[in-house]
C-alpha cells in the first residue's frame, strides 16, 4: 500500500509540473503626485521616482537629504554637515531648483525667503516616512509655476487596523554627533488612528579630509502629532501637528556687502521656530466622483546672529491655505479639477541692510486636467488659471 501510494503522487508530481504555468506578477508601486490621486506608477502619466519605505529600511537612510540623492536627477547643495543652518540644502531635479516641496500634499516651501526654500531637517524622523515620490519634470497644471522643474512629495506613515508599533533608537558618532528619536503609531478596529514621532539632534564642529576644522554647533528638537478616523471606505478625515526647533552656530565673517568673505574663526549663533498645522478631508461620493479638500498653516521664525544686534537677522513669515479637488473616473478619463489658495504674511523682517519691512501676498488658482488613457497610449491636456496679488 505504502508503495502504491508513493508511486500515485510521483506520477501526479510529474504530470503537473509538465503541464502546469508559473505566472509571474509584478506589484507596481502605488503614487499620488503625478495626478493628486491614487495610481501605479507605471500607469502615471509622468517621470516618477520612489523612494520607498522598504528603501529607507534597508539601506538605512538617516535623512531626507540622504534618501534623496538616491535619486537619479535630484542634487543636493548641503548647508554645514547636517544641512541644518540659517541657509536650507539647497534642492535641484534634473539642473534646476524651481521645484516644490509638499508634505502629504500641502506646500512645504518657504516662500518669503530665496535661501530657504525647505529644510529638509524639519522632516528628521525616518520612521515617520512612508515614502517619498519625486516627479521630475512640469507639473504646473496641478501644483502651480513653482513646480515647473518637479515636485517633491514626502509621504507619512499611516497606521493598519488593529495594530500598534513602538520603535525607539539612539545613534552616536564623530564630533559629537547624538541622534534619538521615537515614534509610535496605531489604529484602532473602529478606524481611529494615530502617529506621535519627537526627534532630537546634536553635532559639534567638524574637520574635512585635509585636517581642517569647520566652526559648526546643532542642537535641534522635531516633534509631530497625527490623529484621523477611517469611515470605511467613504471618508477619511486627519488633523496634524509639527514643530522644529534649531539653535545653530556656523563660521562668522567678516566682509561689507560687496567685498570678499573673510572667516574670523569665531561663531555666528542663531536659533529657528517652524511650526505646521494640517486638516484634511477626503469624501468618496461613489465609485467614480470623490473629493478632497484641505487646511494648511505654516509659521517661519529665524534670528540669525543673535549675538551682534547691528547684524541681526530677523524673520517672521507665516504661510496658509486651503485645496479642494474633485476627482472624476469614468473608463478613459480620470479628470481632477479644483481651486488653490495661499497667502504668505512677512509680519516682521530686518537685517542691516533692510531696517524694517513688512507685507503680505496672496495666490489664487483654478485647474482642470482630463488624464486620458487609450490602450498603451496617454494624453493628458490641461489648464490652470493663476491671479497673483
């Protein structure tokens, strides 16, 4: 019996491996900024690049700074070791720095200031990030003309149902350098979700490879709270919270505004205070119209040279708005239309050049897009109407 059964499963072993098919299946990556909505990244209409949450895992990015150079086409121009200073690293794609940055969707620029267009410091704790998608090339119909080179979208981590997650790490190196974070996250079976993330950094000064030493001091603090509800799969609505905050010291100089740069081998000292709030609301009205409509506000604050009151450097810009998008589905097309508003408010700024300034501006912007797909072909036309004030 024992022989008879044995030669009935080779026989059927060898029958279906002769005639069985092993498909393969590739899980294309999901993205959302080349259409401010959900879909594969093979299917966008767009260059896109992922960095992933698996990439930051595995081959263990410690900043956004880092993940990104990853990237074929995005440069880096770093400002001191950690990019963190009164000047932001300066960011380009494919040779250009006309690029926006957005944090789950909402503008992470600072407009009111050419040298810090983003800290990519502010957003320090990588066990936040779920992922980061850089789409290289125009996206003006849907972002605006500061997104004519590309657009950066850092994505944060949102919690599965039933589950909850702790990690908390420390890090130790050259030249004082002390990294420790935490980060916990959960949902609850009825749809209530959380994320806490606290980060802090230090670093002393630093030498290069010929032995010369870089006047150099960073003490920063980061800290975030997210808490949503999930209905389902009809809305979702989330309400978060950041703040970063940077005592910095880099090299002095001493130089008139059009002569050269001396260093003096002391430190210039300055401080930063950038805090975020964000309220979103998506709605799925049926299979194929749903909606999303946000909140943002954004303050600034820098003293740059706290020490020397006669070149003090002094901002406060404070940035909000609001986005509401309709998304439509229907076989072919996928059209997304809405209205962005913004308004940046310079309540304070001086250096010793400029005594005293301040303003406000504003940008108001309608845009539609039909996203076309015919077999293995793509056409996409669009328009956006801009009134700046």
């Amino acid at each position: 019996m024992c022989m008879l059964i044995t030669g009935i499963c080779a026989g059927n072993a060898q029958g279906a491996f002769a005639e069985e098919k092993i498909s393969e299946f590739n899980l294309d990556q999901m993205v959302v900024t080349a259409s401010r909505i959900a879909e594969s990244n093979f299917e966008a209409n767009a260059n896109v690049n992922v960095v992933t949450r698996k990439d930051i895992e595995e081959k263990h990015y410690q900043t956004v700074s880092e993940a990104l150079r990853a990237v074929p086409g995005v440069a880096i121009q770093n400002y001191s070791a950690t990019g963190a200073n009164y000047s932001a690293d300066y960011l380009y794609v494919n040779g250009t720095s006309h690029v926006l940055v957005l944090v789950d969707g909402q503008r992470a620029n600072t407009n009111g200031s050419v040298s810090s267009v983003f800290q990519p410091s502010e957003v320090s704790n990588m066990d936040n990030i779920e992922r980061i998608e850089v789409l290289k090339g125009s996206a003006s119909t849907l972002y605006g003309s500061d997104a004519v080179g590309g657009v950066i979208n850092i994505i944060t981590r949102k919690p599965e149902a039933g589950a909850s997650t702790t990690k908390i790490s420390g890090a130790w190196g050259s030249y004082g350098k002390k990294t420790y974070n935490v980060y916990n996250e959960g949902m609850t079976k009825g749809g209530f979700y959380w994320t806490v993330n606290g980060q802090t950094d230090k670093m002393g000064e630093y030498k290069d490879g010929h032995g010369n030493t870089t006047v150099n001091k960073i003490d920063s603090k980061s800290y975030g709270v997210k808490l949503g509800q999930k209905f389902a799969d009809k809305a979702d609505i989330n309400v978060s919270y950041s703040r970063y905050k940077l005592d910095y010291g880099r090299p002095e100089t001493d130089a008139s505004m059009m002569g050269p740069t001396v260093f003096t081998g002391g430190m210039t000292e300055g401080k930063k205070d950038n805090t975020k709030y964000t309220v979103s609301f998506d709605y799925k009205f049926n299979d194929k119209l749903s909606n999303r409509l946000t909140y943002f506000s954004r303050t600034s604050d820098l003293d740059d040279d706290i020490r020397h009151p006669a070149t003090l450097w002094l901002m406060r810009e404070k940035t909000w708005g609001f986005s509401e998008q309709l998304t439509y589905q229907d076989g072919n097309h996928t059209i997304i239309g809405g209205y962005d508003y913004y308004k940046d408010a310079m309540n304070k700024y001086h250096d010793q050049y400029t005594p005293s300034m301040t303003g406000t501006v504003d940008n108001k912007a309608f845009f539609i897009q039909d996203q076309m797909q015919f077999g293995d072909w793509g056409f996409t036309p669009g328009v956006r109407f801009s009134k700046h004030s």
